[in-house]
C-alpha cells in the first residue's frame, strides 16, 4: 500500500455550511445536544479555545513531526522533537486564538504538551511501525451500504494515523485525558465507524483494526491503548441511522434542548443556551 493514502488541504480548514457535509465532529455535538450543534454550526457562536483543548491540539503537532518523520524512515530525537514543537508554538497560539491568563500558565501548559509527547515517544520507542498516512484528510460520498442510496452529502475527516500491521492497516486516533478510562468502544463509536468507513473507500481496502491511543494528564503522564475490531456490518447500518437521523433535523430545522451531563462540559451552558426557550 501506497505510504501516503490521499493529499488534500487539511479539513481543520474547511469551512461551510451544515449542507456541505458532515464530519464525525459535527454529528457527534448534534448527538450530544442538537441546541449546542445550531449554536456552533448555524448560528456560528463561537467560544474561546481553552486551555485543556489547544493542549491537544499542541500535542497533536508533536506527534504528526514524529510520524512525518518515521514515513521518512529518520526517529528523531525526542530533544528535536521538543525542540520543533516550541518553535511552532506561538504560530499555534496565533492560529488557535489563545489567550493565556499568564505566561506562568502558558509555560505549565507548554511544559505539559512536550511531557506528554516525550511519554508517548519513550513508549514506542522499541515499535517498528510503518506509518501508511499521517494526519490524512478522507473525504467520500455517503452511500448507504444496506440500499445504494447515495444520500447526496460526503462525510469528511482527519484521519490521525494509518500504521502497516499484521492484521492488516490500524486506524489510530490520538486524544489527550485527563485520567485513565476503560476502553467503552461505545463512546468512540460514531468517530471509529467513519474513519473505518472513510479508509475503506479511499483505498477499497478493509482496515485490520482501530485504536483509540491515550496520552494520559497525570503527574507523571501514562500512555494507554485501546484497541478495537474491524468494523462489521452492524456498525455501517449504525452510522447510516445515525447519519439519517441527523439529515432529518437538519430538513426540519429542529434543534431541541438536550439537557444532562454533557452540560457540564457545554461552553454554551452558562450563555446562549439559558436563553433558549424552544
């Protein structure tokens, strides 16, 4: 398989409207709170990146340098990894829109992104993965796999690591925790189900399997995999109900209040939302 899957410009900077397709990220805030999804995505509320999110995406930059690099067949060293990662931080800070409440703060937070990418490299320091795609934008049209009906939007996503593996390409999305969590295959479901849906029409292959890879916000941080079966047919018959379901609001212009624990984690909780009243 080619060591690159698909060249396109980086979906993080697409823009368009609701109709213009849809993404893991999309459905799974209209899954969440369809109020919050019309908030974002119709009304274009937009809320401050916070501290906790530009950390991930800080660490995500550090892991693309250390994958860009093993498709080179060249490790770098984890002190030039650092090293990149620090020069490239007041671009992120720029691009992100981020504003720190003091540079005591931001250095904490730079501090805690080379930790947890230094983490992450000493785990896999002994791994000979080949990396297939690295930080790769899939996008395909949505056809559902029951009926051939092409429901005339594409679903679009980064695909954050392809590795070559025994059983065949491992799809690998990295995310930032706070502590440790039980691999719930349930929670990454909508995320694991178009990934594998988008790999497998970008290249006509099946994918041998999924990991979710956890770089952990401990003290001292922990690295945690959770690995995942091929998706099967249920899961595309899922994604499709879910995809319709999604459609169906869109149509009706239906965004319902959705209150719960998610709230808690809601940026608009404390805003605009208080002021809904269907």
């Amino acid at each position: 398989m080619s060591t690159l899957l698909l060249e396109s410009p980086p979906a993080a900077e697409r823009r368009g409207g609701v109709w213009d397709y849809i993404s893991p990220s999309r459905l799974n805030l209209w899954l969440r709170c369809p109020l919050a999804f019309r908030l974002q995505y119709i009304d274009g509320l937009r809320t401050p990146t916070t501290p906790s999110l530009f950390l991930g995406k800080a660490v995500h930059d550090g892991l693309e340098i250390v994958y860009r690099h093993r498709q080179l067949c060249a490790d770098l060293p984890a002190a030039e990894i650092a090293g990149r990662m620090l020069d490239g931080w007041d671009e992120l800070v720029a691009k992100e829109s981020m504003r720190f409440d003091s540079a005591a703060e931001e250095d904490a937070l730079k501090q805690q992104a080379l930790a947890l990418v230094a983490a992450y490299m000493h785990h896999v320091a002994d791994t000979l993965e080949i990396p297939l795609a690295v930080e790769t934008t899939m996008e395909a049209p949505l056809i559902d796999p029951d009926t051939g009906e092409n429901l005339g939007i594409p679903l679009t996503g980064i695909v954050d690591l392809v590795v070559d593996d025994r059983a065949g390409p491992l799809i690998i999305d990295f995310k930032t925790a706070a502590k440790s969590s039980p691999p719930f295959e349930i929670t990454h479901e909508i995320q694991l189900s178009s990934y594998a849906y988008l790999f497998r029409q970008a290249t006509g292959d099946e994918e041998g399997g999924l990991e979710i890879r956890s770089l952990v916000k401990t003290k001292t941080p922990k690295i945690e995999f959770h690995a995942y079966q091929a998706r099967r047919e249920q899961h595309f018959r899922r994604l499709f109900a879910v995809i319709r379901a999604y459609l169906d609001d869109l149509d009706r212009g239906s965004f319902v209040f959705r209150p719960g624990f998610a709230c808690l984690m809601c940026d608009h909780r404390d805003s605009a939302c208080r002021e809904w009243s269907g």
